[in-house]
C-alpha cells in the first residue's frame, strides 16, 4: 500500500515557499520535494503561478542528490537549440499566462521507481505599493496532500512595518488559525503556514487537498518622514511617499467604447463601474464622458464641476448609456482631449489641477481612422505630453499592445480589465489608484556628478497611497554625506522635500541589523532598471530599441534574471532522447503561448549532458 | 515663557516672563492692516508644581494666520498643520521641507525649526526644544522668533507685536540687588518708573545650546512694560 498523500505513486512529500522580503524586494525560492513509490518510473509534475512582474531568476532539479543547475544566456543564443527542439516537435513552452495577476511555470520529469526528486524555483520582485499597502500574491494548488507543507515568509522593513496581514482564501479561519501565524516587530515581520495533513483534507475522510486558491499577504511601513533612502555597497534606493497632503483637484474625462461588441454584461459592468466611481469623485474636480461608437456623444459640451447637481445628472447619463454600431477609438478619445485642452485654456479649471484621460474600450478601432500607428500618434500631438492617457482594456480579444503603447506614450499606463463578476471592482479599484493625486511633476533629484545610472526620477504624478522608488549608484562609495531633493507640485503650494543621509553610519546601521540578503540593494536597482528599460523599449525604435534592448540583456545576464530578452538554460541527464523546453515568459499581447508539454528526463544514463530552457518573453 | 524684547537702538534687552495656566492661549502678535496674526497656548511640566512660581511653562502650540491670503499654521512639538483655506497639509518634525507658494514660504528644519515668511520683509522662526527625556514630567517645547518684521504696520500689537515699533527707556540707579549676585536698577518705560533685574537669557536661534543674551528683566508678568497687564491678552482660543 502506498503512504497517505501518494497519487499514482508520487508521493510529494515536502512543498516549501519560502520568502524574504528586504525593503519592498521580495526573494522566493519554492521548492518541492517528490519521491517515486511505484514500481516503474513515474512522471512528476512540478507547477508554480508567479506574479507576472516577478522575474525567475533560477530553476534548478536535483535527481537522487545531482543537481543541475539553471544558467542565463542570450535568449537568442538559446533559441537556436530550442529552434530544433521545436522542429522535432518535442518542446513545450514552460510557463504560460495564469488569470490576471500570475504566470504559470509547470514542468514534469520522470523518476525512477524509488527515487527522489527536488524542485526549486527562485523568482524576485519588487512589491510595488498600492493604496497604501505592499501586496505579496502566492497561489497555493498542491495537487496532492503534502506531508510537510510551509510557506515561510520574513520580512525586513527599515522604517518599520505599520500593518502586516496574511489572508488564505481557500481555508475556514478557524482552521487557518492553528496554521497561520502572523506577527510583527519593529523593522521585522514573520508569516508563516503550516497546515498539517488533516488540516490539508477537503473532508475528514478525503484524499484531496482543500489548498487550492490564493494566499495573499499584505503590510505598509511606517511613515515618520515622507522620505527613506538606504544604501548598502555603493547602491541606493530612495522611496517617497510624503502623506497629509491636500488633494490635487483633477479633471477627468472617460472615454467610453459603447460599440456592439460591448452589449451585454460589459455595458452593465461599465455601467455600475462609473456609478460608484461618481460616489468618490470630490467637489473640486471637474468631469466629463465622452462615448464613441462609428461617432461620438458627449454628456456635456465642456468639463463640469463635480457639484452634487451635476454628479446627479451624470449618474442618470450614465444608467442610460446603451451600446450601438462601430468602433471609432480616434474621434472618441481626440474629442476627450479637447475637452481638457479647452478647459484649461478657458479657464474653467482651476489653475492648479490635473488632468486625465481614462478610456475603456474591448477592441480594435474599425471605422474612422482605423490605423493603429496614426491613431498613436494623433493622441501623442494632441496631448502633447500634459497630461496622462490610462487605457483600460476590456475582455481578452482586443490589442492590448497598442493600448499599452499608446497609454506609455503619454506617460499613462494600460490595465486589462478581465471580464469576470468582479470588472467593475477592477474598474473601480484602479480609479481609486488614480483618484488622489498628492503632487504634480514630481522631479527627484541628487547632487550633480554624484551618482551613476539612476532609474526612473521624474513622474507626472505622486498619487496618495503609492509610492515613488527610484535607485542608483554612488560614483563615490567613500562619499560621507548623500542628499536628495524632491520637488513637486502640490494642490496649493510647490514643495521641496529634502532628505539628508550620513552614509558610513547608513551602511553600518544596515549591516547591524543583519541584512537578510546583502546585495539587496544592487539586485532591486538592475530589477529596477530592467522593468524600466523593457518599458521604454516598448515604445522605441532603430537604434534606441537597440541601445535599451543591449542595455537590459547586459543587466539580465549580469543578476540572472529571466526576462523578454533572457533563457535560463537548465542541463540534464541524458535520456537518449533529443529534447528541450522553453518558458516564455507571456506578453499582454494575448498571443497564445505555445501548449505546455511534461517536460522528460530519464535519468537513468547519465553519461551525457544536453540542456532544456526556461525562457521569458 | 520667557519674553526676550531686543532693543538695538541701545544694544541691551529687556526681558519678562508670563507665567499663567496651562491652557491658556496669549496673543503675540496681531497686525490688522496685514492681517497677520500670532498666539501661542502655554503648557507646562507633565508634572505640574502645586506652587505656581515654581512651575515652569512653555509655548507648546502657536498658531499663526494671515487672513489676507486665508492661510494658517499650527505648531506644537508633534507636528505642523497647514491650512489653506480648507485643504490641510500636515507635516512632521521629521521632515526637511520647504513649501512655497504666492507670498508665502515655509521651511521645516528636521527636527529643528521652522521658517514661515510672508513675502519679503515678515519672517517668523520656531524652534522646537527637545527635552532630555528623563525626568518624564518634562515635555518638547516650542520657541517663537521674530527674525524679520519690517513689513508690518505701525498697528501691529500683542504681547511680542507692540515692541516691533521703535521704543525708548532709560536704566539708572544700578544697584545691588536682593539678591546679592544680581544688580537691581530703575527702568523707565513707557511713562512707567520700574524696578529691574539684570539677567539673561538664552537666544536657540542658532543652534541648541543658545547664545546668552544679557537682559533687564522686568518683574511682576511684565507689568508697567507692556500696555495694559498681560491678562489683556489672553484671548479664548488659538485661532
């Protein structure tokens, strides 16, 4: 008979996720350990859902103690391999898109009878917050009881952690209560989950594992400055999230798509969607709705104050709204755009104040100008870079990158927006991130001829419950003393946050506490820097694309992170066979990932070596 | 608190104390033609000394507001408030920043002072002491400095306000006083004939040791130097 928790003779008899978290970067090692009980070889699955903005950063398979460990390289140096692989019809992609927030990485083996397999796959992020708080996503979807079962998670806050929580969705809390704990003191805050197998059980008497749903844990610093900066080996990180600050009154337009392909439940999700975001909006911003179908309606000729006559009357426009004809994204969101350029140049808006453009839509421009580039770049001139487009993509057959481009062309930002029961909470949730602008133009700056390859440090906007990060190195790792100045415009006054640093005493401090991984720093800046550089590589061209795409392949192969440009190549024993796998790592473009495959290795001759990729794309 | 009154016409001082309530909001300054006002609201030791001489008192919360550009400031030792009309900003000691906007300036010194200028030609510093925690009775206090009001009317008063206007005494008949390492003298101010003190006091402007400031201390709450007594200018709340 096989031991409780053995499927098919597979016993995975150890699962751990293990976490730390070191100012916002999170480093995660999940490891599984499998045994084979049966009398023939087995096929061992390993399955692992990452946050999309994780990078993998190492995968490695260990059969009966010979590891084999994961190396980068050039995604096009791996590809030529991969390539034949393809060719021969033996290679399966390994990680694919899974729901809105994760990519799944999944590879299966097969093992001996009798042996014992580990799996350990590394993945860093950095934990980007979001009103108000960091949010550390894990999806927990063991296929079987597991003996040993552990989510361990430590994190280390030098401001100190203001709130931590953990919250499973798949167990009864009081259940979860004996397998959960969750504490925090000072700069240190500790999760852990230890289900025991009973605990594990869908029923007293089952053999399935209730342990399938998301486990999410959440936590903010505290905040007795607006400002920290850490530095640590010559790096540094800045974060800025100044509170108490008045609200910049803002002027939205929402473009809305109300085109044939949004009838039905979309219409009604639109619908409710802007009915609870009119219950936020604030008496100081101003507000209009432009709708486009083959033409376009606006509610109001110019933008009006939100003043509860006028929110009346918009919530009684917006129950109305009904859907008809042809997607015209060029009149509607062109009209949205001269409704804010008017008012400003009227007047009618307060002087200090800002701008947005909000547009939903679900799918491709088909009449009018039709032409994706021209489209881009009529928006691109009539912005003219004052204010920021948001593009919100509805349902999943729509081109989702020439909304991305288009809303990083002006310095805004695409969502898609998943057509489940809950879009209008997605709807509502991302206005509420962009509904308490705190500071306009935001610039960070430091002391000239000081520091060397410095992220991202201007923005257009700080937005209440968020966070500005910006990082960079010291041109001088003996410099004693670090300052940087923030400045932004405020709702009624300019501001110049300051932030002075004594370095020796910063690195000493950091070091006696004891930091949890010592180049923390230096990995969340290249993490940093990559995002940023694989950004603007979206929207560049000829020699610049160039230029950022050598710039972040360099880093990604230098910190080993799997990236659009990155393979992580992966040697293992010879089984006779010619095989490989590849991990792509899934763009919001919706092109369908090529089907993932069980991944084969016999272990048996391991005389040779050949190798298997774990790629992002 | 301790008034210290800088008269550079005879390079000396004069210098009083107000010794009131916890509690109790003074008017320091009020400008009517610029629409500037000053007061500040007194605390003491935690531990208050049944004695009232005894006890010792502080600023711990000013406010200054300037009506004009609807434009208000409150600060105790925990934290400023701004408010513009109705939109509040709050700060924190622990911050380093400096708000501009029409006529206005304020800089925040972490966890050292404040600057608040009205265009050029009113500026305003607070200093915030930081108490030695032990004994536990003793709590953060506030120091207020004029370090620029060339631009206020001639109708500025209040306990600080009604000395921005050039003023003149004479000191005579230094003797020694009751106490025998103090020197006693006549002061007449203001048509008043009063017995002074010489003393000092400590200036923070600079820095949190503070510079002595050698000084006539005029007994008694100040009375017979400023106008009226100084129970005139206690007024119901800060702003």
């Amino acid at each position: 008979s096989l031991p409780e928790g053995a499927v098919n003779g597979i016993e995975v008899y150890s699962t751990k996720i293990t976490c730390k978290v070191t100012s916002r970067f999170a480093h995660n090692v999940v490891t599984t350990r499998a045994v084979n009980r049966a009398e023939n070889a087995q096929e061992v699955f390993f399955d692992v859902d990452l946050p999309k903005t994780a990078f993998i950063t190492n995968f490695t398979l260990t059969i009966d103690g010979v590891t084999y460990p994961g190396n980068i390289k050039e995604k096009e140096v791996a590809k030529k391999q991969y390539e034949k692989a393809v060719s021969q019809g033996k290679t399966a992609g390994l990680v694919k898109a899974s729901g809105r927030k994760l990519e799944k990485f999944t590879v299966s083996v097969n093992v001996a009878a009798g042996s014992k397999v580990t799996f350990e796959l590394t993945y860093e992020e950095l934990l980007k917050r979001r009103q108000g708080k960091y949010e550390m996503y894990l999806k927990v979807q063991p296929k079987q009881l597991v003996r040993d079962f552990e989510i361990e998670v430590d994190i280390f806050e030098p401001q100190g952690l203001s709130m931590l929580d953990a919250q499973a969705s798949f167990i009864t809390n009081d259940l979860l209560g004996s397998a959960l704990t969750k504490s925090f003191s000072g700069k240190k805050g500790h999760v852990s989950f230890k289900p025991s197998l009973d605990q594990q059980r869908s029923c007293p008497t089952c053999t399935d594992s209730l342990l399938n749903g998301d486990f999410t844990i959440t936590y903010d610093v505290n905040r007795e400055s607006p400002a920290n900066v850490q530095i640590v080996n010559g790096y540094f990180v800045h974060f800025f999230a100044p509170q108490g600050l008045p609200v910049v009154p803002k002027n939205v337009v929402f473009v809305i798509d109300i085109s044939g392909s949004m009838s039905g439940r979309k219409i009604q999700q639109t619908r409710e969607a802007l009915l609870k975001i009119l219950d936020d909006v604030k008496e100081d911003d101003y507000l209009n709705f432009i709708l486009f179908s083959g033409g376009v309606t606006t509610w109001k000729d110019h933008l009006v104050q939100a003043t509860p006559e006028n929110l009346q009357e918009a919530r009684a426009f917006v129950r109305k709204i009904g859907v008809d004809g042809m997607t015209n994204i060029n009149d509607g969101l062109l009209t949205g755009i001269t409704v804010l350029n008017e008012a400003r140049k009227e007047h009618r808006v307060p002087e200090r104040s800002t701008s947005i453009v909000i547009m939903l839509t679900d799918g491709d421009a088909n009449t009018g100008e039709s032409r994706p580039e021209k489209i881009q770049e009529n928006v691109r001139n009539a912005i003219g870079g004052k204010f920021p487009l948001y593009n919100l993509g509805f349902g999943n057959n729509l081109n989702y990158n020439f909304l991305e481009t288009m809303a990083l062309q002006n310095h805004g930002l695409a969502r898609r927006i998943y057509e489940d029961s809950d879009a209008s909470l997605q709807l509502q949730g991302f206005y509420e991130e962009v509904a308490n602008p705190l500071l306009m133009d935001v610039e960070v700056q430091y002391p000239e001829n000081a520091i060397l390859d410095l992220t991202q440090n201007t923005y257009q906007h700080f937005y209440d419950g968020s966070e500005i990060v910006v990082a960079g190195r010291l041109l001088d790792e003996e410099m004693n003393s670090f300052k940087a100045d923030v400045k932004g415009q405020g709702a009624i006054n300019d501001l110049t946050f300051t932030e002075e640093v004594d370095v020796k005493e910063m690195e000493k401090a950091l070091q006696e506490q004891g930091y949890i991984f010592g180049d923390f720093i230096e990995r969340l800046w290249a993490y940093l820097t990559i995002e940023q550089l694989l950004e603007k590589r979206k929207n560049a061209h000829g020699e610049e694309k160039e230029n950022l795409t050598a710039q972040a392949l360099d880093l990604s192969l230098k910190y080993h992170f799997v990236t659009p440009l990155t393979s992580m190549v992966v040697t293992k024993p010879e089984d006779n066979e010619d095989q490989a796998a590849i991990a792509d790592k899934p763009g919001e473009d919706g092109t369908p990932l090529t089907p993932s495959r069980s991944w084969m290795v016999g272990y048996q001759h391991p005389q040779t070596s050949h190798y298997n990729y774990v790629d992002g794309d | 608190p301790h008034f210290i009154i800088r008269v550079p016409e005879k390079e000396d001082a004069i210098c009083f104390n107000i010794d009131e309530a916890p509690g109790t909001v003074l008017r320091l300054v009020q400008d009517p033609v610029t629409g500037l006002t000053v007061n500040g609201q007194i605390i003491g030791d935690k531990t208050a000394s049944p004695d009232s001489k005894a006890r010792r008192t502080y600023f711990g919360r000013l406010g200054i507001a300037h009506t004009h550009l609807d434009f208000r400031v409150e600060v105790t030792p925990e934290k400023i408030t701004l408010w513009n009309g109705a939109a509040q900003s709050i700060f924190s000691w622990l911050d380093t920043v400096t708000i501009t906007q029409d006529g206005l300036s304020v800089t925040i010194n972490r966890k050292k002072n404040m600057l608040v200028s009205f265009g050029e030609g009113v500026t305003f510093l607070i200093v915030l002491h930081q108490v030695w925690k032990q004994p536990p009775g003793h709590q953060d206090f506030l120091g207020f400095y004029v370090v620029d009001s060339h631009r206020m009317s001639a109708q500025t008063h209040g306990l600080l306000g009604q000395f921005f206007h050039p003023f003149d005494f004479e000191v005579s008949d230094i003797r020694p006083g009751s106490d025998p390492s103090k020197l006693d003298a006549t002061m007449v101010v203001k048509s008043h004939r009063l017995v002074v003190t010489r003393g000092s006091q400590k200036d923070y402007r600079k820095d949190a040791n503070g510079t002595k400031v050698v000084c006539w201390f005029v007994h008694n709450n100040g009375e017979g130097l400023i106008d009226g007594v100084h129970t005139d200018y206690i007024i119901p709340a800060l702003f």
